[in-house]
C-alpha cells in the first residue's frame, strides 16, 4: 500500500520468533509462520 508508518515490519518479525524461541511458546500468527505475501512471490 506503500502508507509509511515508520516501524520495520522485519525486525518486529525477527523479534517476535526470537520471543516465541525464548518463551517456548509458538504463537498464532500466519505472518510468523509462512512470513509476508511479498516474501512469497519474490
């Protein structure tokens, strides 16, 4: 959609997997299991 909203969705990825690794918890969350759309179709 290119609206910049000034966070960086790939460190905000790395760092919720490096969380569910510490916690030994894995979440529900699509894009922490298959990644983003974008990533798909490269």
């Amino acid at each position: 959609m290119g609206i910049k909203t000034g966070i960086d969705i790939l460190k905000l990825i790395e760092l919720s997997r490096n969380l569910q690794d510490m916690l030994g918890n894995e979440g529900d969350s699509y894009i922490l299991k298959a990644g983003r759309t974008k990533d798909l179709f490269k």
